[in-house]
C-alpha cells in the first residue's frame, strides 16, 4: 500500500481554532478592555474634578509717606512753666516708665530759688516711698507738719504718713557712691529720699525724661 506522508503532530484545535490563535486573541481582548476601561475612568475623574477658581486679586494701596503721624512723647507737657512761675507750686502727674510700662504717680515742686526756665529750678520725685507702698504727701501746711509729723518746719517738706519721715526738697543727701540726691531726711527712719524724675524744659513745656 501506498504510505501516506506524515505532516508533524496534529496541530490541537478548539472550537475549530488551532491554540496560539485563541491565546493570542484572548490577550488583544484583554488588553482592549484593560484601555476602554482606563478610558471611562479618565473621562469620569476629569468630569467629577471641579474647575479651579481663578485666584482674586486685592489692590492694597500703597501707604502715604509723605506725612508720617507723629507719636507723642509718653510725659508730654506734664506743666508749663507759667504754671510753675510761683515758688513751692506743685502740681501731680503720671510718670509713664517707658521699660516696665507702668504708669506712676509723681509729683513736681517749683523750688523756691533758681531759675523757672531750668530743670534745677524745679524738683520731680515718685511719690511712692523706694522701700515701702506708702504714698508720700507734700505737706504745705506748717501747722499740719507740726501736729502729726512732730517736725516743726519753715516752708513746705514731702512727708510719709506711714513712717513720719520728713523730706526736706531743698536739701540734698549723700548716697552711697558718693551720689547726691535732692530731699534730704531731716527726720525719720526711711532709708534715703525719694526717687528722683529727670526733667528738660523746651520752651515753657517741661517734660519729665527718666527716673533714677
């Protein structure tokens, strides 16, 4: 008999396909659902993302430097010199310490010799005692310093009520260092005068610089 001549191993078919056409055509499906699926997605996030505003621009003007304000001084103008013109006028005033920012209450003597146009004729004290809370007073009334400080005086004197010390302001007192103080204790127990407020006059404007 004839022999049939042999073609190789049958070639395995599904559904009447060979094999490697079925896989490759398995793999183009998965690849094109793989891209419509990627597709909607893209065009579903493009959808649900709002638009961004566009951003607001504010004009801020631009500041006058032409005429800045001018702060005024803290102890402007505490008295003028008209109102100190007569001696052993005295007048109270707020201290504003320009580091602890505290408002302090003061006091300001026109002091019976040297000139109203020159701090030295004026003496600025803080009213509050420098080892105590008590408030000193300035006593103009002689018979006042008589009865209840005991203390017979010939012009006005600074006292404190508390220690019935009296200040004499047109005496000084040598403090340790060799430093001399107006207000000298011509009676009681405190342990140095009170403390002194630096003053400058401009015009007839006294102002009150620092304190010691």
């Amino acid at each position: 008999m004839p022999q049939i001549p042999s073609v190789g191993p049958a070639t395995k078919r599904t559904n009447g396909l060979p094999a490697p056409v079925m896989v490759i055509g398995g793999l183009a499906a998965v690849v094109l659902a793989v891209v419509v699926i990627g597709a909607m997605t893209s065009r579903s996030r493009r959808a649900v993302t709002p638009a961004a505003d566009p951003p607001v621009q504010i004009e801020v003007p631009a500041p006058d430097l032409g005429n800045p304000p001018q702060m005024p001084s803290a102890n402007a103008g505490i008295a003028t010199v008209d109102q100190m013109a007569k001696p052993w006028s005295a007048t109270q005033f707020d201290f504003h310490d320009s580091l602890s920012r505290e408002r302090i209450a003061a006091l300001l003597i026109r002091l019976p010799s040297g000139s109203a146009t020159q701090p030295g004729g004026y003496w600025a004290m803080n009213l509050k005692a420098p080892y105590n809370n008590c408030e000193l007073e300035y006593v103009n009334d002689l018979k006042k310093l008589k009865t209840e400080y005991g203390y017979a005086a010939k012009h006005p004197m600074v006292g404190n009520p508390c220690s019935r010390t009296v200040f004499d302001p047109t005496k000084l007192m040598s403090l340790a260092g060799n430093v001399w103080v107006r207000g000298a204790i011509v009676q009681g127990s405190d342990l140095r005068p009170p403390l002194g407020i630096e003053l400058k006059i401009q015009g007839k404007d006294i102002f009150a610089v620092r304190m010691e």
